[in-house]
C-alpha cells in the first residue's frame, strides 16, 4: 500500500500544482472496490494535504428509501441526490457547508459535519464515481484488491458474519455497480492494493 500511495501522492501532487496555477479547488473521488485501501489512503492523504475527507458510507439509502426498483437500479443503494445536493454543488460553488452523515448502524441522522472550502476535498468511497455524479471531481481514482485478499481484509474488520453479508449482499451490489458503468475504466488512475 505504501508503494502505490507514493505513486497516487505523485500523481495527484502534480494535479495540486495545476489546480493551484488556475487558482480552482481540486475536488478528488476515490472509488473501488470494499477493503480496497479508499479509506486507508484518503487518510494518509489527508495528513499530507491537510485536505477535507467527506466518506459516501455517509450517503447510504435511509430505510424509508429503500425499495426493490432502487435497490435494483446499479449503485442505487447510496443517496447520490442527496449527495449532490448537499456536498458536490456547493463545493463546485466554493460555499462552505455542512451535512448530516446517516449513520447505517443506528438508523438516524447524525450531527452536522461543516466543512469549509478548501485547496483539495477528497470524496471516499464506493458508489462516488457514480455517473449523476462524475463530471464533478477533477481526478478519479480507483483501488481494486484480488479476493482473496479482500475476503481476509473484510473478515478482520468485520467479523465472520459481517464478511458474510458483504459476500452475500454488498460485493455483488458493488460488483454490479462497476459493471453497469464501466467505473474503473472511467477514472484517471487505478491501483490494485
């Protein structure tokens, strides 16, 4: 992982240095697949660039939303409306902001994150290279990881029985996803972790 977050910090400090020349905010999606590294790298990442990290985990369907249609739909289990509305328009309107994260585990709304515009903001996660929201970000990145190591990854973070709902329920709405849309071929550099 510290190889290819050396080669992603390279990449994307390069397109630092443009977005800086033309004085814009760079606004990054960092997409893939689970136990890929998205967070893992948006966080080191952060500590370099000192940069907001906005997680789309945050933007996953509430219970009241959810139906067969939507659920069938790829990549429709995340509430890419909400999340234009309420964090890519006003980043691309350089306005300050704030949002509530919908906490999946607890089933309610959580307390508002501000966030105020800066140099770069990072958007972590599967689902934010979806196509309602693509011709936002400036840079696109995508992680992969083989499955075996992913499975090892998901079952020391989650548990066996959380790897089993992610075998069963989330890896194939995710697989689904990045079919439907060709998501790693759309993005500008991608990593196998």
């Amino acid at each position: 992982m510290k190889e290819i977050a050396e080669t992603i910090q390279y990449n994307i400090r390069r397109e630092i240095e443009n977005a800086q020349k033309n004085k814009q905010c760079l606004l990054v999606a960092i997409d893939g697949r689970c136990a890929s590294g998205k967070t893992t790298l948006a966080k080191c990442l952060q500590k370099i660039y000192g940069c907001d990290v906005i997680h789309m985990d945050h933007f996953f369907l509430r219970p009241e939303q959810i139906n067969e249609q939507r659920l069938s739909e790829p990549g429709g289990n995340v509430d890419y409306e909400r999340f234009l509305d309420e964090v890519l328009l006003p980043l691309k309107n350089k306005k300050s902001f704030a949002y509530r994260p919908y906490d999946c585990k607890k089933q309610e709304m959580t307390e508002a994150i501000p966030i105020k515009q800066n140099t770069i903001t990072l958007i972590e996660g599967s689902y934010c290279c979806h196509p309602k929201l693509f011709e936002h970000y400036d840079v696109k990145i995508f992680l992969t990881v083989n499955e075996k190591k992913r499975i090892e990854r998901i079952k020391a973070r989650n548990g066996e029985a959380g790897c089993i709902q992610f075998r069963d329920k989330w890896i194939p709405l995710e697989e689904c996803y990045f079919t439907a849309f060709n998501i790693e071929a759309c993005c500008d550099y991608s990593f196998e972790t």
